[in-house]
C-alpha cells in the first residue's frame, strides 16, 4: 500500500514540489541570517545559522503553502536555478537593509575610539572571529540587547513574512523600474547610515576636538609639560564618559532608524514585486 502510494506519479510531483518549495524559502533565509544582527549575524556557528534559519521557514511555510506556492513552481532546471538566484538576492537585500543602523551604530563606536586614540585597546570579541574596538563593541552589543528589549525583532519577523507575500518564492521580481527604484532606495539609505554613525559619534567628537585645544593652549603656555601622554587618558576618560551620558539620545536614535529601515523595507519589496 505504501509503495503504491509512493509510485504514485502526482503524489511524487507533489512531494518534490513541496521540497522545491522548502528550499527556496531557507535560500531567501540563509543570507537574512547572515547578515541581520540580531537574527545570529557572525555570532553564531554555520550550524546554528542553518538551523535557525529552517526554523523561520517551517513559520513561514504554511502561509506560502496556502497561497498555493507549490503548484506555481516550474519544472525546468533553468527556471528552478533563476528562482533561486532570485531568492538569495531578495534576502541579501533584506539582511544588509535590516543590518545598515547596527553597522552604523558599530562605525560610531570606532570614530569614538579613533578620535580619543585608543583604537590599540582592541579586545578580541569572543562570537565574533575578529578584533573590534571598546566602543565599537559596546555600542554594537548594547543595540542589540536594547532592539530585542523594545519588541523590534517582532516587528522584523512580521515584516519578513510580509516580504514572503509581496514577493513569493515562486514569482519574479520586476526587473525594470522597481529593481532601478530599489538599488537607488539602498544606495540612499547606506549613505544615511554613514550619516548616523557620524552624528552618534559627533558630541565625543565636539568634546576631543576642544580637549586637543585646551591641551594645545597648555603647551603652548608651558612647554615643559608632556601634554601627548597627559592627554591619552584625559581623553579616554572624556570619551567615555560622554558615551555614557549620551547613550539615551544614542539607542533612541538607533531605534528610530531601524524601525525606518523596516518601513522602508516595505516600499522596496512592493517596489519589486512590480
């Protein structure tokens, strides 16, 4: 009874649609992943990633599954590997969109380090297989946690799901305008996440640049004094204490960003999906 249930030719197309289908969805997942911060990022193991990532697509499976996604899916190799071209894509661009205000946030931490000249007290970060600096990482971290905190990856998963009905895995995207509309649209918002990393980092970079003036009316004044080696740990010190008093303003601002990415988010799928 099994076996002819098995070599039953609709029932075995059904099966190898079904798993077609699995698999585009985990090829839109995997790089989202990869690169959204607080879905794994480069903290976690390739194992984790790939585990998680099945796990957001056995969610999303049912909802793609009734809209009939299975049925829809072409048989041909060619159309199968466009498909997945097409899938990888679309989540490239959802995680760098979802990711450009933890990057902008990590880029403050180092302009921060950079300016108060301790950028050689890097610390090797133990999820992450590189060395960052104090700030950077501090930021970074506390974003994430304070993301998590305020329901933002919920807000995440409802629009990743939406991207699954804009754009399903078995349709196209559109090629012409809504394609040109999207590349501009990221374009935009990678140069306003450089913009927000500077302005996060401004008020550190206001209080060093009057440091080095006081410093330099100082040696001007009184040559005998070393201000070079008197200034390395007043300007930590200041650093750091500014970031501290201006982590309210900081995390406010990275929120606001990311829930605009998120929406953003939304114009680009609808632009893509024609």
């Amino acid at each position: 009874m099994l076996e002819e249930f098995l070599h039953d030719e609709a029932i075995r197309q059904g099966i190898n649609q079904s798993i077609l289908l699995g698999a585009l969805v985990v090829a839109r997942l995997i790089p989202i992943v990869q690169l959204v911060p607080y879905m794994g990022g480069e903290a976690i193991p390739n194992t984790v990633k790939m585990g998680l990532a099945i796990a957001l697509a056995i969610l999303v499976y049912p909802s793609i599954w009734m809209q009939g996604g299975a049925g829809a899916l072409p048989q041909g190799a060619f159309e199968i590997s466009a498909l997945v071209i097409k899938e990888v894509f679309v989540g490239i661009m959802l995680g760098f969109v979802c990711a450009l205000s933890f990057e902008a946030l990590r880029m403050a931490g180092q302009i921060i380090d950079n300016s108060a000249a301790i950028t050689q007290a890097t610390t090797m970060v133990p999820q992450l297989p590189e060395r960052i600096s104090p700030s950077s990482n501090f930021l970074y971290q506390l974003g994430i946690v304070f993301f998590f905190a305020i329901g933002g990856h919920r807000m995440f998963l409802w629009a990743l799901t939406r991207s699954f009905e804009l754009i399903p895995p078995y349709g196209g995207i559109d090629t012409g305008e809504g394609l040109t509309e999207a590349a501009i649209t990221v374009v935009r918002l990678t140069a306003d996440a450089i913009t927000l990393g500077v302005l996060m980092a401004f008020p550190v970079l206001a209080a060093i640049m009057l440091t080095n003036l006081f410093l330099a009316l100082v040696n001007k004044s009184a040559p005998q004094i070393n201000v070079f080696f008197l200034g390395l740990p007043l300007k930590a010190v200041l650093a750091s204490a500014i970031v501290l008093l201006s982590l309210d303003v900081v995390l406010d601002q990275l929120v606001d960003a990311s829930l605009e990415d998120l929406e953003v988010l939304m114009h680009l799928m609808e632009a893509l999906a024609g």
